[in-house]
C-alpha cells in the first residue's frame, strides 16, 4: 500500500513509521519541521532498516502538498500534521485555524485532485465535552474547551461531510487520550521545545536534573489522591492503532470513530510514583494551585476499538516510565546533535 503521511516526523507520526515501515508500505513523508526534527526520519529508517521519500513542506502550501502526491499517488493519508499546544493555540488561534483546518482542507483538495479516497486523521480526546461523564465513548457530546481542541473538533466534521460526499471513500478518526513514552531502542521519542507543558516529559526533566521540581496542578480534585487523572497511553500502542485503523479502511466505506486509550485513569502522584519507581530517581514536588482548563479526569471507553479494529493497548505504566526514561538518557539533548 502507498501511504502519505503528513506530520511523519513528529512525536507519533515518527512512531507510526516505524511499524508501518514493516508492513511494507510505500512511504512518503510531508513535513515542515516546524515542531520536529529531519533527524528523527533519519532513525526511524536506520531503525527499520527501510528507506521511504521525504518532502519537506507546509501544509498551507497547496502547490507544494499536490505535487507531492501527483508524484506518489497514495492509497491511503494519514494526516499528523498539525499544531498542538494548548496554550499557544488561545494566543494564536488563526495561527491554529490556518494550519490545522486550512492545511486539512488543502489536504483533502489535494487527495481528491489524485483520487485519493482513504485517510486516517489523528484526533484528540480533547474534543469531548470534559463536563460530561466519563468513561469517555465515541458518542460522548463533543464541546472542545480550548482553540486546539476545536480545530480536531472542526476537523472531525469536515472529514466526516467530505466523507459523505465522496463516494467509495473510507475514514477513520482516531482520538488519542495522553500519548507517552518512546520507542524500546530509546532512539526515537517525544522532543518539545523549551519547558515541557505535558507531565512526562517534565518528570522525566526533573528526574534527569535539568528541571529542579514538578509542579502538581492541585490535589483537590476528585481523584484517589486528589491529583488530577489521566489515560495515558503507549506510543507504541498508539502507532499500532494506526496500523489497526489503516487496514480497516481498506475494508469499509464511510467514516468511523475510536478512542485510543487504554481504559484506565492514572494519577499525578501514581505517575510520579511509577517513574521514582523504574528510575530509582527521587523526583521533587511541590503541590500548586489547579492549572486554568485543566479537568479532574480524562478516561476513555476503549471497547469499540477492540471490537471493530481488533487493536487492544499492552503497554502498562511502568512501561511507559521505563521507555521514557530510555530516551531521556540516551538523548538529553533530544535530537539536537549531541557535543
Ligand atoms: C494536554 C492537553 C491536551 C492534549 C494532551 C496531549 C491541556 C489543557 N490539554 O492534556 O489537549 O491532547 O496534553 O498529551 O494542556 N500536570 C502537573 N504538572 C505539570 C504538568 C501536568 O501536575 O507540570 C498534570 C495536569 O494537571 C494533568 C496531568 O498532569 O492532571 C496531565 O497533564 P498533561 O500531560 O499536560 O496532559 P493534559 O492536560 O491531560
């Protein structure tokens, strides 16, 4: 199969490459690197021993992304590409309505122009109504609580009506709950720019010493602890869902919806406490006030991906800790050249 894949060189595009460099996919890549690195690509074909074509390009760039498929012809997309924080996105919000939503749309343009009928778009948990019960199902209510969580919320629909009006077309939106963790070989993983927003990558900073303390958003949550609760989720497991989910659109029609989780919530402390654990580094913290946005749980109900794409999680906690901790001491530096 020939698969185009935006974004292939970031966290969970890089990942996915892997695996799906196995299956023997024909592989080109479409990135700009604006929040990831070439080198990345590089690991991933040394690490799969395979090669596949890179095109470095904006999404925004309708010229650009429909001669690079007019080139390739895919079969199939799976669209990664996209900016992601949180709380840039509500400093920068047409900034993040331009790449996200313009870049998808250019996209589907672009896959249309080649006939190009199946995609696989990574979502986010981030989409659901977080007022609303959990465990989260696919048919929870969507009500996005930031300008990132709306973009995949727009996103989502768009795919859905071109869906609809594309006959013979086949979709699949994945919606990823807290991806972590890095690849077993401890060459491929998460590399943020400057301090680090999401909670393992900042423990895993402060346990190797180039952060001094973790902040824990508040303790007086609803939780076991009272520290906020998360379903967080093995990379590797997530890059297998892509696989799950590839192979699934080859076989139906229409556009179909999974949550991508592992069906359990995991504290701040638990995680805290896993990674002093597997480490055997004290990790230093101190309890502050909530973080503004931030909700008490986030769990998904994992059944309907299980049953449909027949992909399930394997990864547990201290294997996610164990792979992160991997990368980190590999690579303190990420994947800026090591001096
Ligand atoms: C965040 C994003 C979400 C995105 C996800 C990707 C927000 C509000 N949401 O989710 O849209 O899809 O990342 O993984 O940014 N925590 C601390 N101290 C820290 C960092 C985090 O206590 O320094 C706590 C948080 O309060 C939360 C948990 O750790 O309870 C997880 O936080 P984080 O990793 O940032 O993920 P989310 O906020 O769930």
């Amino acid at each position: 199969m020939r698969v185009f894949v935006t974004g292939g060189a970031g966290f969970i595009g890089s990942h996915t490459l892997v695996q799906l460099l196995r299956t023997n996919a024909d592989i080109m890549v479409f990135d700009n690197y604006s929040n990831s690195s070439p080198e990345a690509l590089k690991r991933v074909k040394r690490l799969a021993q395979s090669d596949f074509s890179i095109v470095e390009g904006d999404m925004c760039d309708p010229r650009a992304l429909a001669s690079a498929m007019q080139g390739f012809k895919p079969d199939a997309v799976i669209h990664f590409a996209g900016l992601k924080a949180v709380g840039e996105s509500a400093e920068k919000p047409l900034d993040y309505y331009r790449t996200n939503i313009g870049g998808s749309i250019t996209l589907l343009d672009a896959m249309d122009k080649v006939g190009c009928k199946r995609i696989v778009f990574s979502s986010s948990a981030t989409v659901y109504d977080p007022n609303k019960p959990f465990p989260f199902t696919e048919d929870t209510a969507l009500c996005a609580a930031s300008t990132y969580g709306r973009t995949k919320q727009f996103i989502e629909e768009i795919i859905r009506d071109w869906s609809a009006a594309t006959p013979g077309s086949s979709a699949a939106i994945l919606r990823y709950f807290n991806p972590v963790g890095a690849h077993a070989s401890g060459d491929i993983g998460e590399d943020p720019v400057g301090i680090p927003n999401n909670l393992l990558p900042y423990i895993s900073r402060v346990a190797h010493g180039s952060l001094q303390e973790l902040q824990v958003f508040g303790n007086e949550y609803a939780t076991a602890d009272g520290t906020g609760a998360r379903d967080y989720i093995h990379v590797e497991d997530l890059a297998s869902a892509h696989i799950a989910a590839l192979e699934h659109i080859t076989s139906m029609t229409g556009c179909d919806t999974f949550n991508i989780g592992t069906g359990t919530a995991t504290t701040v402390l638990e995680m805290l406490r896993a990674f002093e654990k597997v480490t055997g580094k004290p990790i230093p913290y101190r309890i502050v006030g909530a973080r503004a946005g931030d909700v008490s749980t986030t769990v998904a109900n994992v059944s309907k991906a299980e049953r449909v794409l027949g992909w399930k999680a394997k990864y547990d906690i201290d294997a996610m800790c164990r792979s992160i901790w991997n990368w980190q001491t590999r690579n303190p530096r990420g994947y800026e050249p090591r001096g």
